[in-house]
C-alpha cells in the first residue's frame, strides 16, 4: 500500500472505524506491481534464452490488435463498466479504444489516484520491489499441498483445512470420505469450518514483516480448539476471532484457496476426476452484513445452482441462511483449472489428466 496510507490517515483523515478500507475507496488500491513482478519472474527462474519484448510480444499483439470476447468476459466487463467510468476522467479509453495514455504512465496513475481523494506517490512506484517467499504446505490425506504465506488470503483455507483434519481425527466428524458428496451434512461441515478460518485470517492477517501469525494460526493445539466451537446440529453465524497468541504446537499449513479448497475435498475424499471436481456445484460464504429489521448480524451462504432442494432445505433448518445463485452470477464462485498427475499402477507410466472450468473460457489442450 502507499507509504503515506497509515493507520492514523484511514482512522482520522478518511473517518474509516471499521477493519476494511471499503472496496470502492480509491485508497484500497495497492501500488501496481504487476509489470515489476513479470520482470523479476523472468530474471529469477527464465532460461535466458528469450528477451522480455519476445515473451510479452503475443500479448502486446492482443492489446493492439484486439481478440474476440467470450459471452463470460463481456458480462463482467458489463457489470464493471460504472466502476471503469468512473475510476477515471476519461474512462471511455479504458472501456472503447484501450488507449495507453499519451503522459508518462506513472505521472497518469499518480494523478487519477490523488484526484479521487488518494495518497499514492510516484515514490511509491518507484521503490516497489517484488519479495521471494518461501511457501507454506500441510500435509492433509497424505498429499502435500503448497500455497504463498499471508500477506496472501490463502492461510483462510489452511485454517479450514486443520479444522477438518482435527474433527475428524477426534471422532467429532466422520471422515469426509464417508458422507455423500455435497450432501447437508458434508456441506455443513465445510460452511462452518471455513467460517471459523474466515473469522480469524480477516483479523490476524497482515504485512509479516509487522504482524505473522501464521505458525500460532496453524498450530495443532489452536486448531483443536477452534474445532471445538463446530455444532453438527446448528450453524454458528456469529463466531468471533480467536485468541491463538499463547497457542503452541506442530505447525500445519496448506494452500488451496476460498475457491480451490472445495476442488481439492473433491478430489481427495470423493474420487472426483479433475473435471468433475471442477464442475461439481460450489458454495461462498458471504461477508457478514446487518439485518435492517432487529440490527443482527447475517451471513449468507451462497449455493450454486445444482444442489438438491432437500440439501437446501435441510441447511436451512441448522440456521444457515442460503441463496441460490444461477446463470451468470455464478462467476462469484471463482473459476480453475486443473492438471494431475498419476503414475498407472500397471505400466508404471506417468499419465495426465486435466479440467477446465465451464465458468470461465479456458480449455484443455493435450
């Protein structure tokens, strides 16, 4: 973020009390470093072998020359176009001709930034740098599964994940394996699991360099006793953070995230192949909101279109409140791709299998 956008500025100068900068705020922008980051990638683990203007030329020729736009993107794009025109004093370039600006790019980010009220400085761009970490994994079902630690939101996923794990090692839960695919009992499981991770990696997340918590969030023992707080028989739509700071244990960590851990339960406790994982119905647990009739406290589950209405049914009677998303709104559920590998038991071959996602406008090619 910028160096100027301090905690005091958010409290005092924006008057912002709650825990988020709101998404639309123009100071919820971090410094662009996306292009930094394509430079540092190819330095780090390229070959040598191509320039940089080789490896971004295919790309340059889509910007230049246009590409045709799938029925998927051009509803995103649609649903964003007030944003887009709004984001800038000429945002008809950003959504018609896509012209670069004509002023340096830099000096043209800085002003549009800081004439919608932001603090973003050419300082800030001029001394982002891209950080190499060293990933985080957990081994769960005997797989090890990798993930980018925390500034990242993927440690929501890891916590959900110990939760799991620690249910069903204290005989709370059956196994996974043993409940029907999607079925209320499977899917309450999840809900409240990654409602309990959710509580704590929006509190406790934050720049490692100040504030990691990562080894204390997924100690064994901290896990236990988030686990301890599930009810098989009612949801939990209030819970709270944890207190992990005196938490101590072996370490887990894994990497999936909000959208992948779903794909990778798929995969590990019921068989699926990677398409079929990818093409199973999903769930989001929404953002609490306030109810406007008696001031508690809502969180919505969204369930995509293909769950039974008796699985519906049923979650709502544990005290989840469900929305039914169809169409084109099931964009909110993420899209994936996925690449497997196995080793054929008979000939000893490495054999390949892959999905792509009917949300998005990927597919496979082999």
């Amino acid at each position: 973020s910028p160096a100027n956008l301090t905690l005091e500025y958010v409290r005092n100068d924006l008057g912002i009390d709650e825990n988020h900068i709101p998404l639309l705020n123009i100071n919820s922008a971090t410094v662009p470093g996306a292009a930094a980051g394509w430079v540092d990638t190819i330095n780090w683990f390229g070959s040598g072998n191509l320039k940089l203007a080789e490896i971004l030329q295919p790309a340059i020729d889509l910007a230049e020359n246009g590409y045709p736009v799938s029925e998927i993107s051009a509803w995103i794009w649609k649903v964003g176009e007030s944003d887009l025109l709004n984001a800038s004093t000429n945002g008809c370039d950003m959504l018609i001709d896509g012209r670069a600006p004509k002023c340096r790019i830099a000096q043209a980010i800085v002003e549009t930034v800081q004439s919608k009220g932001g603090v973003m400085s050419l300082d800030d761009l001029a001394s982002h740098t891209s950080t190499r970490v060293d990933p985080i994994s957990i081994n769960y079902k005997d797989v090890t599964i990798w993930e980018c630690p925390p500034n990242g939101q993927g440690i929501t996923a890891l916590i959900a994940l110990g939760i799991i794990k620690s249910l069903q090692e204290s005989g709370k839960i059956r196994d996974l394996s043993e409940m029907t695919h999607n079925s209320a009992e499977y899917l309450h499981v999840v809900i409240e699991s990654l409602r309990l991770a959710f509580a704590d990696s929006t509190y406790y997340v934050a720049d490692p360099d100040f504030y990691d918590m990562t080894k204390k969030l997924l100690s064994k023992d901290y896990l236990s006793k988030r686990a301890q707080l599930f009810d098989p028989t009612k949801a939990n739509v209030n819970i709270d953070k944890g207190s992990p700071v005196n938490s101590s244990d072996t370490v887990y960590f894994t990497v999936v995230d909000e959208k992948g851990n779903a794909l990778l339960l798929n995969l590990l406790h019921h068989s699926c192949n990677p398409q079929t994982a990818l093409d199973s119905p999903r769930i989001l647990i929404e953002p609490h909101i306030t109810s406007l009739i008696d001031k508690s406290s809502i969180s919505y589950v969204s369930i995509e279109d293909g769950i039974s209405e008796d699985v519906i049914n049923k979650l709502r009677e544990l005290g989840h409140h469900v929305k039914v998303v169809k169409g084109f709104q099931r964009s909110i559920f993420g899209r994936g791709q996925i690449i497997e590998q196995k080793i054929d038991p008979k000939t000893g071959m490495r054999v390949w299998a892959a999905g792509s996602d009917f949300r998005g406008d990927g597919h496979v090619i082999g």
